[in-house]
C-alpha cells in the first residue's frame, strides 16, 4: 500500500522540480554564440565577451553554433526549455536565427500561453554587417554593449512576419503560404535581395567590409533587370509598374548602412515601403550617394509608405524575384509581410 502513495508523490515532486528549474532558467540570460561570425572571429572574441559578462554580475549560460545546431534550432531549443532571455552573439543573420527560433516556438501549434513579449533580446555586436544594432541604438563596442546589458535598461520592437506564396492568389486570398520567416530589421525584393545574394556568397569566401555591399550594389545597378509587379499596402495599391527594387523596414538600416527605410521607427506598428521605379542610370548614380546621408525619402521618384502588411504581387512567374530578411534570402515573391500585434522586449 505504501507504494500506492509513493507514485503520486515522486510525481509530484518531479513536477515541482521541472517548475523551479524552469522558473530558474526564465531569469538566466542565454548566449547563443555564432562561432562563424566576423569572419570566424567570433569565438575568440567570446572569450574576452565572457569575461566581462562575468564581471558585470550577468547571470549566464552559453551555447554554440557549429555543431550539431545552428542559431534557430539553439533558441528554438531553450525557449522550450523554458529560457526568455537571449544574447545573440554575432551580426544580423544570428539576431535573425534566434528570432526565428524563438517565434518558432511561440508560433508551435502545441505552444499554448506563450507570448513574443515574454521574450527579451539583447546584442553582443560580432558581425560584420551590424545594422539591427545601428536601427536599435545599441552600442557596436563590446564592453558597452555589455553595460547596457547590465543596467537591465529595454523597450520593444515590431516583429513581421514574412509569408511566401506559391502564386498571387494564394497572397491575396490568404492561402497557405509555402514558407514563413520572421523580420527583426529590413528585408527587401528585387535588386535590395540580389545584393544580399552576392554579397552572402563573397561572406563564404571569406570577403568582409562595408565595401562589400556598395560593390555588389553598384554590380546590380549595372546589370539590373526591371520586372513588373503590383504593391498592395493594407489591401490598397500604392505601385503597379516596372521597379529595380523593394525595400521594407521596422528598422532603419541594412546593407552595411544603407537607409533604404530611413524614417522607419522600431515600435511604432508600422513597415516602412520603399519602392524604386524603374529609373534612368543617371538618376540612379545621382541618388545612390544619398542611400547613405539618411535623405533617401527625399528622393522624389520614389513610392513610400507605411501599413501594417503589404503584399508583393509579381505580374507573372517571370518576375518572381527573390525576397530577402536581415540579409538572408528566404524565397521568391509573391510576398506578404505584415507586422504582428505582440512585441519583442529588447536591450537598448
């Protein structure tokens, strides 16, 4: 008879165990460290990053890329662990893995009670790019951007989510998209993704710096192609025309500091659109420079706008460019990106 109890008991017991390990897990901080990133300097560079953390009294544990999982199966792993706060060591494509991994969790059909906003990301800046921490205000120096992290000091950010679709009905109808990724910062259609392209490929072979980006922008220009497509923001069409380029942003800049979405605010609810018409190779070289001043909205040739989604409807199967997000190339339009109603708490 005694055992009859016993089991309840141990059960019992082992619950309330897996309930204070997780209620623990929910105040340590989780590094996820891109060992790939600044050229495969990111390990070493670690390193001195621990020590610190260390010092400043951050209560913390670290994982790994380069083993068995990368960035978004990492944090797609402690989220269901019970981890709420990260540390993305790394550049824009690492901030971009852990968000997905953690909306991937959030968004499981078997997750139940469980919110973007009960999430917290902060940056350890070892990328190359680092543009989500010049949209976010977070200091690229190391020891600074430690601080920050210390001083517990956040607000929050939009998250989009992007939706790719088989055909532009399935966009316009809400059909079952063929692939989803989410958006901490910028993503872009047509030429803003063939640089991402190139400029992905040259990260490979090792290639660094911001003259990276310029170069592979300037080859696009070169060889650009103009393909037709319509722009509905929130159900209304503001384009329909030949374009080089799209561009749309909850943060402020990309590409190694270009300001396609120069006015874009973080958490205000809204995507900013940038849409770039076909235009003369003149007007193209006179406006480049201003990609970089943060006077692009100036540019008066321009299509802006701000909504809560927008979809990308290429007029036919031929002008299905690719689609990018923080950099990485995630599919073909057509397109829906639409700015969810929680938010993502961040250290700033």
């Amino acid at each position: 008879m005694p055992g009859e109890f016993g089991i309840p008991r141990l059960r019992l017991f082992w619950t309330l165990l897996i309930e204070l390990s997780m209620k623990e897990m929910q105040n340590k901080w989780l590094a996820l460290v891109n060992v790939f990133a600044a050229s495969r300097k990111a390990g070493s560079i670690w390193k001195k990053a621990a020590v610190k953390l260390e010092n400043a009294g951050i209560d913390y544990k670290a994982r790994f890329t380069g083993g068995k999982y990368n960035a978004m199966e990492l944090s797609r792993i402690a989220a269901s662990e019970g981890y709420r706060k990260f540390i993305a060591v790394g550049g824009d494509g690492t901030i971009h893995d852990v968000l997905n991994g953690i909306a991937e969790y959030v968004f499981s059909s078997d997750t139940e009670k469980v919110r973007l906003s009960d999430f917290t990301l902060a940056v350890i800046p070892v990328g190359s790019g680092n543009d989500w921490v010049k949209s976010a205000g977070v200091p690229r120096d190391i020891t600074s951007a430690i601080d920050v992290i210390a001083s517990g000091r956040t607000g929050v950010q939009d998250v989009v989510r992007v939706s790719i679709y088989e055909s532009s009905d399935d966009a316009v109808q809400g059909g079952n998209a063929i692939a989803e990724s989410y958006m901490a910062n910028v993503g872009g259609v047509g030429l803003d993704a063939r640089v991402c392209e190139i400029v992905n490929r040259k990260k490979e072979q090792g290639y660094r710096g911001k003259q990276l980006y310029v170069s592979a922008l300037l080859y696009c220009i070169r060889h650009r192609v103009p393909v037709r497509a319509r722009v509905l923001c929130d159900g209304n069409q503001i384009f329909s025309g030949k374009y080089l380029s799209m561009a749309f942003g909850v943060g402020r800049y990309s590409g190694g500091g270009m300001r396609q979405t120069s006015l874009a605010v973080m958490d205000d609810g809204l995507l900013d659109v940038t849409v770039i018409p076909d235009i003369p190779l003149l007007v193209i070289a006179r406006e480049v420079p201003k990609l970089f001043t943060g006077n692009f909205h100036k540019v008066g040739v321009l299509t802006q706008s701000r909504c809560r989604s927008v979809v990308i409807l290429p007029d036919s199967a031929s002008d299905a460019e690719p689609v990018e997000v923080d950099g990485e190339v995630v599919g073909r339009a057509p397109v829906k990106m639409e700015v969810l109603e929680d938010q993502l708490n961040i250290v700033i």
